[in-house]
C-alpha cells in the first residue's frame, strides 16, 4: 500500500518580526518590575498582624524582603525599613521618578506598628508630595479618632504635601481597601504622577478654598 505523505505548512515569521516582540517584552518587563516589587513589599507587610505577630516573626520577614534595622534592634524594641524607587528609569520617562517603603517596629517582642510610605521623588528623604498610611494597634497620646482617621497636609510650596492615613487593625475591611489602593502604575508610566492625589486616586477630595 503506497504511503501519502501530507506535508504540513507553517507560516513563517519574520526574524526581524520575533526581534521586536522581544524587545517589547522585554521593556514591558523592564518598566513594570519596581511595580511588581511594590505590590510584592505590601503584600509582605500584610502578614504581620499587629499585636500578635512576635519579633521572630518580624525578623523572618525583614529578611525576607531584605529589610535593615533602623538603629538598635532587640526584642525590646525594633524598628525595620524597605525602600525602593524608579531611578533606574531615565530622567526623560520616569519625570520626578517615585519611591516606595514599608516599614514595621517591635517593641516588648511583639509588633506594633506597620508603616507604608509612598512618594514623590527619589531624592534622598524629601518628597514634595506622599501618601502616609499607618497602622497602630493604639494610639496613645497622639489623639487620633479611631478605627481611621486621614487628612491632608499642605504648605505654601507643596499644596498636595501629604496626606495621611491612621488607622488600627479593627477598621473595615471596606476602608483597608479604600486606603491602601495605591496606584503602582506611577512607577513605570511616562513622566509618573504629580502628587499624592494620583498615588492614590481613593484619597479624600482634596479641601478646596486651601
């Protein structure tokens, strides 16, 4: 019995074809990692829970998210701190550029603050513009209304200087939402995002007459 061979057709594709959708895989990849890496920090944070996650607890995760101490560490008090930023990016695409940060602190061997810091600017400490969220177990002295409290801050320079976030662990789940909506696109879009306002498009209107 004589054998058909069938001969199967492929299309082929442009070298220069398969070049370019590398390329642009691979800038695509490129622009989003400091994105990526953000969501990855908050999402780390997250599992601390406050008053109940120990210093061996905190400890695991600094390391984790490579984390430094912040002076003196010991289970009787602690402080950790993770930043990261786009300026890796050139100063043509990323504009003033945005950095992020997590930090979390320990005292008596258990956690009890979480701090998420997201600004403006690359430039050392300074941030014309950031968006401050913290989250404490109690305040204390601070006479901050509970279970969230927020409010912008501005000065004669930097009208969108920042706006605040306090809250403790029995805030709904509804306001966490609200509250921790960063916009992580800043990060790899063009010329990023102006102020705290585009950080987090959930933020309180700003006060106008200000």
């Amino acid at each position: 019995m004589a054998m058909v061979r069938e001969h199967l057709s492929f299309p082929k594709v442009s070298t220069s074809w398969m070049i370019v959708a590398l390329l642009t895989l691979l800038c695509g990849a490129y622009l989003l990692s400091t994105s990526i890496r953000a969501h990855y920090l908050f999402n780390e944070l997250e599992t601390l829970q406050l008053g109940q996650s120990t210093f061996e607890d905190a400890e695991r995760l600094a390391k984790k998210i490579r984390a430094e101490p912040y002076g003196a560490c010991d289970r009787s008090e602690c402080e950790w701190d993770r930043r990261i930023d786009n300026a890796w990016l050139p100063r043509w695409w990323k504009g003033s550029g945005e950095t992020f940060s997590v930090s979390f602190s320990v005292q008596d061997s258990i956690v009890v603050r979480k701090n998420t810091a997201y600004g403006v600017g690359i430039d050392g400490s300074f941030h014309p513009s950031v968006v401050d969220f913290e989250e404490q177990e109690q305040w204390g002295r601070f006479n901050v209304r509970v279970p969230v409290q927020t409010g912008w801050k501005s000065t004669d320079w930097y009208p969108y200087y920042v706006f605040h976030v306090w809250m403790t662990p029995s805030a709904t789940a509804e306001d966490r939402r609200r509250y921790t909506s960063f916009n992580f696109n800043c990060f790899w879009k063009y010329k990023g995002c102006r102020d705290a306002r585009e950080l987090l498009p959930t933020a309180d209107p700003f006060p106008t007459g200000r």
